[in-house]
C-alpha cells in the first residue's frame, strides 16, 4: 500500500478527467510504478472509469503497473535488431540477472523490459540504461554495463 499521499498531485486537478496522462505520470514520479491503489484513488478523483485509467498506464511504456529496478534495460526486441542478435543480448541480460523481463531484480538494482522499436534501427542491436542509447551492443559489452552497474549500485548502497 502506497504510503505518500496524492494529494499534492491531485491538487487543482480533481474533476478534470482530461488530466489523466500527467497525473499518471507525477504516480509515476512518486513511486517508480504505478500501483493499483493509486489508479483507484485517481479514477475517483479526476471522475475517469477504472477501466480507462488501467487502459493508459498499461497502454504507455513509460507508465509501468510493477516496481522497476534503479537501472532499467530496455532491449530492443525490433525486427531490425532481431535480425542483429536482439535475442542474444536478452538472454544475456535475462540470464546474468535472473530474472524475466518486466520483472525487478531481488535487489531492486534491475528491470530488464523489452521493446519492438527504440527508433534507432539502423544502429542495432540497440538498448538503453535508464534513457542512455548503447548502439551495435554486443553481448559482451551488455555484460560489461550490467557488471558495471551492479557494482555502482552496490557502492551506492553501502555508502548509503
Ligand atoms: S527495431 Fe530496434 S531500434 Fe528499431
């Protein structure tokens, strides 16, 4: 159960179904996800139909409906990267990390997602870290930024 309250988010917006997308967007902001509790209390207050609310924060990319892990790997799953070795690189990062994709790390240090197109088609196999684009990646390298990124994440945590 999410514990901030939304009401600095809903402030001067309630009753304003037209709202929607940027009131998703400050749960987001808030929580890293957007939790089920939270759709409820915004259908409720912009006036705007469960269902519809569910429909936008599943519909966007950038709208996620689970926890996500500090670094988010997006790789591109794209027809011009598949035909590059996309399917490789996510069954390093899967397969390094341990986990599905959509699914967070047990640390909460990761969340490998996929993609069909990160618009960048002529530089694939392409993925990002958490916006950065790392084009003509190899498994090799993906390695490396995953290594890269546990070790910074678990230097943060002990200096934390
Ligand atoms: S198919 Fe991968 S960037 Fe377009």
């Amino acid at each position: 159960m999410p514990s901030p309250t939304l009401d600095p988010i809903l402030e001067g917006r309630r009753s304003q179904p037209h709202q929607l997308i940027e009131v998703l967007q400050d749960v987001q902001s808030l929580y890293g996800y957007i939790p089920e509790e939270a759709m409820r209390c915004v259908s409720t207050e912009l006036g705007v139909p469960l269902m519809e609310v569910y429909r936008v924060a599943s519909f966007y990319k950038a709208f996620s409906l689970k926890p996500r892990g500090k670094n988010v790997i997006t790789m591109c799953q794209g027809t011009a990267c598949h035909v590059r070795g996309a399917k490789l690189l996510l069954n390093q990062a899967t397969g390094q990390l341990g986990v599905e994709p959509g699914e967070m790390t047990p640390d909460g240090l990761f969340t490998v997602q996929r993609v069909n197109c990160l618009g960048a088609c002529a530089l694939g196999p392409v993925v990002t870290e958490n916006g950065s684009y790392y084009h003509h990646m190899t498994p090799g390298r993906l390695r490396g930024l995953i290594e890269s990124l546990r070790h910074e994440g678990v230097e943060e945590t002990a200096h934390a």
